[in-house]
C-alpha cells in the first residue's frame, strides 16, 4: 500500500478493519479451509490470500486521512501514528507471517519507518528552531565588559526568570521527548527499520530521552542538570578575567549528548565575545601604558638611547607613577603574549625585567627605606684578567660609604648618590697607572678612580662598565682597564695584554639587591643582599604610543677626568 505523501491522520477503526480481516484469515485456514477437498485447497488458499492483500491494502490506505492545516499538524500527526502504531505493526505481520506477502510487508515496513523518520526529522527540526537554551538574539554584543549579566544575555530581566526560563524550556523538551520522539523511536525499534542514514538522529534522540529521564530521577551528574547550573548560576559568574576558566570548566565537563552541545554553544559564544573584549581592553590598555612611558620616562635616563648622554634623568616620582599605572590595568595589559605584535611583546618584557630592577628604590608604603644594598667581590672572572696582581687595593664608594678587598662590607645606594671605583696599585710594585678611559689617574698614589655622579649613577656604573667578553660572564659582570707602564729600573717582565697594549684589565662583580632593615649591633649582615636584582635592558620609547618630544638636557653626563 502507498502512503499519502503529504501530512496525514490515521483512522483507527479501519486499521482495527484491517487486523480483523486478518484474524479472519487465520481462522479461515485453521477451520474453514479442511473442509474442501484436497485439490482444491491450494487454490482457495490462493484466492483467500489475494483477497486479503486487497482488503489490508485498500484499508490501509483508505485509513489515511488528510491533516487540517495549523501550527499544531506535527504534533497531531505523531500522536496519531503513535495510536496506530500497534495495529500497523500487527497488519505488517499478518502480511508477512499469515498472507505469505513477504514484498507487500517489507514494502509497507519501509514506508511506515521512513513515515516515522520523517517525523521525527520535523520533530528535530523544530527543536532546533525553537533556540531553546540559546541567548537572545544580539544580547551578546551588549557584553562590553565588566561582569556578564546572564539574565540580560537570554532577554529576561533577573536571574530569577532566568532560572524559571531554563525550567520552562526543559519542560518542553521533555514533552517533546517522551510524548513525541518515544513512541516513534518505539515503532522503529519494534520495526527493525533503521537505516544507516538516520542513525545520527536515532541516537540524538534516544539520548535526549534518556538524559531528561536521568534529571528526572535526580542523578547528579545528569547533563540536563550540569546545563541548567551553567545557565542559571555559572554564566552569570563570569568576567574578562575568569571567563577561559569557567568556560573551560564547563566544557570539560560536557558529554556527547544534545544538551552539552547547547552548553558547548554558548561557551563557544560568550568566549569568543570575551576574547574579543580582552583583546580590546588588552589594546586600549597597552596604548594608554605606552602614552604614559613615553609622556614620563622615554627619553629621559636610564631610558634613554645608547650613546644619548645628555638624556635628563628620569625622576623616581615619574618611574612611581608609571608603575601605578602599570600595576593597575594589571596582568591582563602588562603580559606579554604571542600574539601581541613582537616590539610590543618585547617592551613588555623589558618593563618586567625593569620593574624587577627598580622595585628596590620605587617609593612604596610596604617597602623599607628606598635603596639598592651591594656588595663587591673583587677579581672574578680570573681567567680574563691581565695584571690584577699589581692592584694592592680595590675600593667601590656610594656616597661616603666604601667597600674594599681590606674591609668588605655591605654599602647602601640611593638614587642621587655618586659612586666611584677605585684602584691603587702598590706603591713599591714596578707598575702604574698612566691613563684609562673615562677614568681620573693620580700618579701620585698610582691610583685610577671611575667616578658617576648623576641621578642615576649606580646604573650608569653597571651600563658603562658591563664585561663584554670573557670566559665566565655572570650578571652585573663589570670590566675596568687602564694603560699601565712600567716603573723605570724595575725588572723587564712583558706587561702586554691580548691586544698587545700595556693593559691592566680587571673585573669585579656587585651583588645588587634591595635594601633590608640594618641588623641589630654586633650582628654582622647576611653574606649577599636580599632578592638580588639584575641590570635590564631599559626601554627608550614605547612602540605603538603617541611620541613626545624632548628638549635637549642642560644636564650633561659627567666626562671623564684628565690626568693629573
């Protein structure tokens, strides 16, 4: 029999026509047939079968009623063949097992299970138009930042209706799976039709049963009830901050099922709109830092460029400031990532390693007295060295403080103090100092003394002296060389350094780090200054900031003293 191609109504009392009609066949073989004789028996039996082709048949078909047209014509449709269903499975029997009518019963089967596909693809389909659990349409764009408001975001005005939204949508697809989907996934499965091109939606299904059966029972884990959390509590928890992780949170949690689709959609959703955000700030964030480094501190020593020694000094009120700032659009702006464009990356990194540096002498409420604590340690880095042995004396100054290879000591730095280092070979030894670049020599005490005495004197030390070579370079590395000769009469042992010139060249290394409370009297100090810090690489301008111009400093960097 042919099904009607367009929507339709089953009338039950012809389908129960039709089983009758087999039942009556039935008994017609079992009592009515015996009693003809023997060479008659196949034909009549013949005949009866063909009847009752004819009479299932024309029921079957005549059984299908049209649909009056509404919006309700799916639902009416499945109810109907949800009643039906027995009596066209029974009618599909009797074809098969009582009428012998193999064809005419796969026939029908197929076309009353794709009848039930069908309607379930309608079903489907209308689950799908119906946006349940799927924010309102443009609410997402009016997340602009701060918290996300999850009752605005599914157009309700609090998170109560929100919460009584969610229970109402869950209703529906519980009606709509167990009054609708169940009984056509009953018939199919009764049927044994289920072709391979529909097994996706079989499967969607029957899950979406057995999970709204789950929540109902209360199981804890039950998707259904992990969706309606995420919705009703969890989205509303969300910022620019913690979005990845309650996303992430979510989705890690979300099975294969329809309903962790819907919470995989709306993750996928609010973080691409929270990427978006971040991005945003992350950009507005940057350009207003890098406005401010370049309107406080680009330009201005130590950001300053190489070789810039007129640059004015940066002032530590100006380095506090910006760092304010700084700390106050926080990680989010300050970290650099991947996929930031590489010079701004790379600032970025530049103010971390300069933050670590100058955290020591930013003015800060929680810190002691502003200040670096050093300490020297004299002829490292041995195996570069040429005619340190010469050098009776080694001596680093901050202010009026010393330190030297006679008396070691910690000394104390702040911005504004000057520092000096000084070497004094031995006054009955066979060698003198008679110059050094960018160093004072008094020949009288065969002394060479490296003296700073700008702002940012104790950087200019590090910057200006940094060991550029050698075997063994550690951080805060410094390298001092002076032209030396012989004193007259004294035994002729070479002096020639490397490079051939009669060079002394020495290093030390300062251990710079913040300054700690003094320790009680009679208490000697820690061997080596708290939370060491090492010289960064300062930054001279921000890239992607608006540029500001400078007027040429009228405080020049110290030039090197002549010989006296």
């Amino acid at each position: 029999p042919r099904l009607r191609p367009e929507a339709s109504l089953w009338n039950i009392e012809m389908l129960d026509g039709a089983a009758t009609a087999g039942q009556d066949f039935a008994l017609f073989l079992t009592r009515d047939l015996q009693g003809f004789a023997e060479p008659l028996r196949g034909p009549v039996r013949g005949a009866s079968q063909e009847r009752l082709r004819e009479v299932l048949v024309s029921r079957v078909r005549a059984a299908q009623q049209a649909l009056p047209r509404g919006d309700d014509a799916l639902r009416q449709q499945i109810r109907s063949f949800a009643t039906a269903a027995p009596l066209l499975l029974d009618i599909t029997r009797k074809l098969r097992n009582e009428a012998g009518l193999t064809a005419e019963a796969a026939s029908l089967s197929e076309a009353l299970g794709n009848r039930a596909l069908g309607l379930l693809a309608q079903l489907d389909e209308q689950l799908e138009a119906s946006r349940y659990f799927v924010p309102a349409s443009g609410r997402m764009a009016g997340w602009t930042g701060g918290s996300l408001d999850a009752a605005r975001l599914f157009g309700v005005p609090s998170l109560g209706a929100l919460g009584e939204l969610v229970g109402e949508q869950r209703t529906a697809v519980a009606t709509m799976a167990n009054d609708l989907a169940k009984p056509l996934l009953d018939y199919l499965n009764a049927s044994e039709y289920r072709p391979a091109d529909r097994a996706a939606l079989i499967t969607k299904w029957t899950r979406i049963i057995t999970e709204v059966d789950r929540a109902g029972g209360g199981a804890p884990d039950a998707p259904v009830l992990r969706m309606s959390t995420f919705i009703a509590t969890d989205l509303n928890t969300i910022d620019l901050e913690n979005c990845r992780t309650v996303l992430g949170r979510a989705v890690s949690a979300a099975g294969t099922d329809w309903f962790s689709d819907r919470v995989r959609a709306i993750a996928t959703q609010v973080g691409e709109r929270c990427g978006g955000l971040q991005q945003a700030a992350i950009s507005s964030g940057y350009r207003q830092l890098a406005d401010a480094f370049n309107r406080l501190l680009a330009g201005r020593y130590p950001f300053s460029r190489p070789g810039d020694g007129n640059a004015e000094a940066a002032s530590l009120s100006a380095i506090a400031e910006f760092y304010r700032l700084y700390d106050e659009l926080g990680p989010g702006v300050t970290t650099p990532l991947p996929t930031m464009a590489a010079s701004n990356r790379i600032f970025l990194q530049n103010l971390q390693r300069v933050r670590a540096f100058l955290g020591p002498v930013i003015p800060s409420q929680d810190a002691a007295e502003p200040g670096y604590s050093i300490e020297a340690r004299f002829r490292v880095n041995q195996g570069d060295e040429v005619g340190a042995r010469d050098i009776i004396e080694w001596q680093v100054y901050s202010g009026l403080q010393a330190t030297s290879n006679f008396q070691p000591q910690r000394i104390v730095w702040r911005p504004g103090m000057p520092v000096e280092v000084r070497l004094r070979w031995a006054r009955d030894g066979f060698v003198t100092p008679v110059s050094a670049e960018g160093g004072f020599v008094d020949a009288s005490s065969r002394t060479v003394a490296w003296s700073y005495r700008d702002p940012w004197a104790l950087v200019r030390l590090l910057q200006r002296h940094a060991a550029q070579r050698g075997t063994v370079i550690r951080p805060n590395l410094l390298m001092f060389e002076s032209v030396v000769e012989r004193i007259q009469g004294s035994p002729t042992v070479p002096l020639s350094g490397p490079d051939g010139a009669n060079v002394a060249r020495v290093f030390l290394e300062l251990w710079v780090g913040g300054n700690p409370p003094a320790p009680p009297p009679g208490t000697p100090p820690s061997p080596s200054p708290a939370g060491r810090v090492e010289l960064p690489l300062f930054p001279a301008e921000a890239p992607g900031g608006t540029p500001v111009a400078r007027e040429a400093s009228s405080n020049p960097s110290p030039a090197p003293r002549r010989r006296r």
